[in-house]
C-alpha cells in the first residue's frame, strides 16, 4: 500500500521552471539573464551528450594546438567552445564573451540599448585532459553586467568577483549535475537524460562548516610556500584524508557537498598558482560563499581581487568555513600564535 503522496509537497521544478521563478521574484528583471540561463543549460546538454559518445565518435585526444594558455587543446576543448560560444552569442543581451580558449574576449555587440547588457565567461570544458580516461570534467561560467564605465566594451569582464550576477558549473560525471547561483542561495539540478531537462534536486544547498579532508596535488609539495607545507604537516598528523580528482569541477563539487578544503597554491612553476582569476576562481567563490563557505587567494577573498587581465591567475583556498580557517592559520600565523 503506497503512503499517500501529498502532490504539492513533490514539486517537480525544471532549471527553466526555476530560472522562470527567480525571475517573478525580482521585479526589474528583463529576463535577459534568463535567457542567458537558459544558453548555458542548453550548451550543457549538448557537451554532455558529445562527451558520453567521444570515444565512440573518436573525438577524444589533442586537436592539434595550443590554446592562450600554451596548454595543449583537446578536441572536445574545442567543440564545448564552439558549442557555448554559438548558443550564448546568438542570445539578446550577451555583449561579451570571454573563453578560457581565446586570447581576447569576443565583442558581441557594442551597444545594448537601454537596458545594461551582460558579459558571460566561461572554462568550456575544465579537466579535459581527464577525458582520456573516462574521468570527471566540468564547464565553468560566470555572468557580469556589462560595466558602461569600460573604456573598452571588452574591458568590462575585467570586474571583481563580488560583482558577478550568476556563477556556476556543470559537472559531466556519473551524471550531468548543474549547480548555480544568482546571489541568493545555491540550487543544484540533475540533468534526466529521459526528458532532456535539467530537474532540482537541492535548495539552497549549504556546505558542510567541516570536512576532515583536504584537496590539492601534493606532487607539488616541495615547490609550496612553507605555510601550505605546515598545514599538510599539521592535516596529516590530525587524520585528514587526501582526495584529488585533477579537475576543478570535480573537485569543488565533492568539497561543496562533503565538507574540506580544495587548494592549488603558488608553485615554482606556477608562482600566481595555476588556476584563472575570471572564469575558474571567481564563480567557484561565488557558489562557495553562497553556499556558507569561505575563498581566499591565501591572502584575502577571491571575489575582492581586482582584476587587470583576462587569463590571470590567482592561488585558491576553498571549502568549509573552519577548514579555510585552518589553513589561513598556517598561512597568515596569527600573532597569538607567534606568542603562544
Ligand atoms: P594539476 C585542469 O587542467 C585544471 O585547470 C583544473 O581543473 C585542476 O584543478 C588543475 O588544472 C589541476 O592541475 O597541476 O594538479 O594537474
């Protein structure tokens, strides 16, 4: 005998049913950042429908060149890319476009009325190089208004994290999760492959304040400044467990819902650490700090950073509350602590 189920109390909410809801709930709203929404949902759907078949179809390995970043492109690198440039390029509102895999933001249009219009960036497929082995990878993005005070219209991606209107990702894992904020709470949507639509799964997700695990390649240990190499000495002697997948998406998402700390900090190779300010750092902060958590470059909060280029990096610190804490501890010893 089933129990009897209250409908109202199992609403099933779309990511477009939801978007359409928080629109309601704001009144200036144009619906323009909707349909930016709505770009990327789409765009997700078709990156994970091409990554399930790439070894099927032979679109897995290098496509042959370098991106910006010297780094070598997959050729999925390139077809994510492609698929958000067409699919947020063709939207009303979008000005600008800013792509881990372009040297320079892409000017949509120079003028959007009235209306402010919006800057969207974005890692089209961050962790590529963990396709080869079937494992995790991602899609960062991050949403600006277009800032009229730019000089240039290309310049107006270079704001502070604290003004992004919308951060998210999509994880392309054991399933296609989407987990977004706009500044009022972070909602996680689970792709159902069997209707094509992207359902909610989490309201107002919150991380966990702790999480006895840490999450950075310690390959690099002998390169950290001393205060990473403390804290690693001081995590190990108090039982915290390792875990590093070697993408950010898939990363942040378990420290996002089990708690702990993801970092990649300066390294000989990578003195500003390896990961970029605008599209990977920034949204990440955004959904961590919206979720309850903290994100610092090792100094003070990511989103205050200032930036002054498009590709930048910055050293990350993200996670649970007290276990960012910890870290800042063994970074910034506090001085207490030098009298102690
Ligand atoms: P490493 C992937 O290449 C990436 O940009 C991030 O997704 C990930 O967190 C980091 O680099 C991994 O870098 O040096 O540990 O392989």
């Amino acid at each position: 005998m089933h129990d009897s189920v209250d409908p109202t109390r199992e609403e099933i909410v779309t990511l477009q049913t939801h978007v359409l809801q928080e629109k309601r709930r704001q009144a200036d709203a144009s619906g323009t950042l909707s349909w930016i929404l709505s770009a990327l949902s789409i765009s997700a759907k078709i990156i994970a429908a091409q990554l399930r078949r790439a070894r099927l179809e032979n679109v897995l390995g290098a496509a042959g060149a370098e991106n910006v970043q010297g780094e070598q492109q997959q050729k999925l690198d390139v077809i994510a890319n492609n698929v958000l440039m067409r699919a947020l390029g063709a939207r009303d509102g979008v000005m600008v476009l800013a792509s881990e895999e372009a040297a320079e933001p892409v000017v949509i249009t120079e003028n959007h009325g009235q209306e402010r219009g919006y800057c969207v960036l974005f890692d089209p497929l961050d962790g590529s190089s963990n396709l080869d082995v079937a494992g995790g990878v991602g899609t960062i993005f991050s949403v600006l208004r277009h800032d009229r005070r730019s000089s240039r219209t290309e310049d107006s991606v270079l704001q502070p994290g604290d003004r992004q209107v919308a951060a998210g990702y999509v994880f392309y894992g054991s399933s296609t999760v989407l987990v977004l904020t706009t500044g009022e709470g972070v909602d996680m949507f689970v792709l159902d492959t069997s209707i094509g639509a992207f359902i909610r799964v989490e309201r107002g997700l919150k991380i966990p304040a702790t999480g006895r695990c840490y999450s950075l390649n310690e390959g690099n240990r002998q390169s950290f400044p001393a205060g990473y190499r403390a804290y690693l000495d001081w995590a190990q002697q108090n039982g915290y467990s390792s875990r590093y997948v070697g993408a950010m998406v898939a990363d942040v998402h378990r420290t996002l819902l089990q708690g702990g700390v993801f970092m990649y900090p300066p390294t000989e190779k990578a003195p500003q650490g390896k990961l970029r300010l605008l599209y990977e750092a920034n949204p990440m902060a955004m959904i961590i700090e919206q979720a309850g958590g903290q994100a610092s470059d090792g100094t003070g909060r990511i989103l205050e950073v200032q930036p002054t280029a498009l590709h930048q990096r910055t050293p990350v610190v993200l996670g649970s509350s007290a276990e960012v804490a910890r870290v800042m501890e063994c970074l910034v010893p506090s001085p207490e602590a030098g009298a102690a």
